[in-house]
C-alpha cells in the first residue's frame, strides 16, 4: 500500500487588517465536500466541543452525509457528550442518538483496541484542546494516531484554535521521565500550539510517538487547517462560542485560570476556586486571610497579574471569600508564574515542607514535569528560587519555538 503525507488548504494569513470569520477544521472539510472520506469506513473520535462554527457537532455533521459512511464513536475523557466525571473509567455504549457503537478511551483503554478499528479506514479527530500540557485530549490523540499507524488507518485531524493564542510559550518542559497521560508530549506547560501543530511533531518528530518508528513514518496523517485563524488570537477573538470542554472548564476564563493555577493548588494549602462561580480564579488558602494572601503574592510582583477581592458561594450555598485572578497584561503575563510562586508560598508558611511529606510526588511531577524544579522544592533549605526558573525556563521556550517552527500551519 502507498503511504502518503499532506495538509489540506495551507492559508496563507495576512498579519495586518480586521479579523476574517473562522472556519474550522470541520467546516473547511464540509466546504471540499469531505473528499478525503469519500467512500471510506470512518471513525470520530470528538467530545461535545467538536462543533463546527454553527455550533453542530461534527457527529452529525459526518453522520448526515451520504459520501461516506460513518461507522463509529470513540470518546476521550468526559465522554463524547461531557456528561462523565473526571478519573472515572467509561464504558463501551451505544450513542442513543446515532445507533452507532462508542469506544470509551477512558475505561478499559485509553488506547484504540486492534477489534475497534477493523473496520474502519480513516479515523477523524476532532478535539478541542486548550492549549495547556496537562490537559488530557492531546494525549487521547496521541494514543489514537499511535494505534491508527499501526492497524494501517489513515488519521485525519480536524484543527482547532489554541484558547491561549499561538504566540504564548511558558512554564516548564516535559522531562522524559515524567511523560505520562497527563504530559504526554515533550512541550512547554504552555505550548502555543494547535492540536493539529501537535499531531504534526508527533507525526515528525523522533520519540513523540510510543511505536515502531517505521510505521510511524509510513502511516498516513491529514491535517485539516483552520481558516481565518491567527497566531495573536486569544479565543474571544475568534467570535466563537465557548463549550464547555471538561465540567471544570466552563469558560474561556477558566482556560486562562488553569494555566495560571492549576499547577499550584496540588498540595492542598490552596485552593483554586472549583466548586464556584470561577473555578480557577478565585484562589485562597486555608492559612492566610484573603488579605493576607493577597499581600504576600503582590509581594512577587508578578508582571501581567492583578488579583483582587471577592465573596461568592459555594455549590451548597455558602458564602467563601478569596482573591480573584485578573489579567492586566497578556502580553508581559507569565501564566504559570503564579503557581510556582504558590508553591513556594505554601512551603514559606507551613512549619514544616509540605512538598517533602506528600504521597502524590508523582502525580504532581507528571503535571509540573520538571525534575530539577521537584529537587528545588524538597531539598533546598529555605525558599526555592522561582525567579531564576522561571528565566531558565524562557530560554528553554525559545529555543522549543525555533524546534517547532518548521512545524507550525500559521505563521
């Protein structure tokens, strides 16, 4: 069989002027007649935020055409409808709407089984990520293109805006010791870069998939660029709507929140505002006023941030107080910066390290992925040093940027 390689529609985007309308990858599919599944088996593996910009899912987008026969349904975490808890297995179904088998990728595999995909010819993914390395999609696609190259089905990824724009690079790398579900590629915790970006250096880059490299080389990868879309656009720029892409993940401010603190509230003095109107942005922490908080983390400087005072209540109906996290710059913002300060808040008022005594160090170094970052936090004596890495890890990021430019669709 012939194995080949492309990307549909390349757009060349002009850097200056108003913003066009966005077409995603499932209407830029739409729109050429789907040739590429043209009379082909095909498999989706999508959530309820595969949508186009109508707003229709891509199930029924594929499944109402007559070009191709649409076969099955893979989820990923949360379901294919975003009704399922987080770390909870999921079982195989029937979709009730569609009559077609579901292959849960968060049950018994995470991984797409020989027997699922024997009758299918192309696999279409279409997820939305948010641009952020601990989030668990881009691993669900890498699982999937791993078992598609290796049961000869061809992947088709269906491109999708970075939440955070494509400009944005921070926080730590992932060191290969750390790779894991939670941290599947070797990227910044902030990578700038589409899920259609990350299927190409998966595709292209040598260690980024978990298979024989032969067959990582010959099996057959489709990208599906977005119209329209800039590297500068943050989400609200695109015009559209914000679905919910976990429980937690409400709203565009909860993307931006989960860069920001997501990393800083594992060890349990912090919390991040889950279970509230602003979940991920409204921190406070079980041993400092919300005054107090917030004088010691002004303290940092840190540059971009602005956190102020806020009461809300709680999923019972209790009225809880903390710090809500505003933006004053994007562009001077060091989103992860905050969480690395947190950590070191969190030591700097316990009486004793609260890093040296947890039973989750791997799961909290899978998220962070930097091993000489766990060394600062546990064997250090006094405050760890975030300053010097966070200016450590700058210079690591551009250089992942000039590694990962000849990959990128929109320049």
């Amino acid at each position: 069989m012939k194995y080949i390689y492309f990307i549909l529609c390349m757009p060349i985007l002009s850097l200056f002027g108003s913003y066009d309308p966005i077409h995603l990858g499932i209407d830029v599919l739409e729109s050429n007649r789907f040739s590429i599944l043209q009379g082909k088996r095909v498999g989706l593996l999508t959530h309820p935020a595969g949508v186009n910009r109508k707003g229709e899912s891509t199930i029924d987008v594929l499944n109402r055409s007559r070009l191709f026969k649409l076969v099955a349904l893979f989820g990923p975490e949360h379901g294919i409808y975003g009704d399922e808890k987080a770390n909870q297995p999921i079982d195989n179904k029937i979709d009730s709407r569609t009559g077609l088998p579901v292959y849960s990728l968060y049950g018994k595999y995470r991984k797409p089984q020989p027997n699922m995909l024997r009758d299918i010819d192309v696999m279409v993914i279409d997820l939305q990520d948010i641009g952020v390395r601990s989030y668990t999609y881009i691993s669900s696609m890498k699982y999937t293109m791993e078992a598609c190259f290796e049961n000869d089905v061809a992947v088709v990824i269906l491109d999708r805006p970075n939440p955070l724009g494509g400009l944005k690079i921070d926080g730590p790398n992932l060191d290969p010791e750390w790779k894991s579900y939670v941290g599947a590629f070797p990227i910044p915790y902030v990578h700038g870069l589409t899920i259609g970006e990350c299927a190409l250096l998966a595709k292209n880059k040598s260690g980024w998939l978990d298979i024989d490299p032969d067959l990582q080389k010959k099996g057959i990868l489709t990208v599906v660029p977005m119209k329209g879309w800039k590297r500068a656009m943050l989400w609200p720029k695109t015009s559209l709507k914000w679905i919910a892409t976990s429980p937690n993940i409400p709203s565009f401010a909860s993307v931006i929140g989960y860069s920001m603190t997501g990393l800083g509230a594992q060890e349990g003095t912090f919390s991040h505002g889950i279970g509230t109107a602003y979940p991920f942005r409204m921190l406070s922490n079980s041993q400092l006023s919300p005054k107090e908080l917030k004088r010691k983390l002004d303290s940092y400087a840190i540059p971009g941030l602005e956190l102020k005072p806020i009461r809300t209540k709680n999923k019972k109906g209790q009225p809880i107080e903390g710090l809500y996290v505003g933006i004053s710059n994007w562009n001077t913002l060091k989103p992860t910066a905050l969480s690395f300060y947190m950590m070191a808040l969190s030591i700097e008022i316990s009486s004793s390290n609260p890093f040296r005594q947890t039973k989750r160090s791997a799961l909290f170094n899978k998220h962070v992925g930097s091993t000489d970052w766990w060394k600062e936090l546990t064997e250090r004596r006094g405050t760890p040093r975030v300053d010097q890495f966070l200016k450590k890890w700058e210079l690591e990021n551009l250089k992942f940027r000039k590694t990962v430019s000849s990959y990128l669709i929109y320049q």
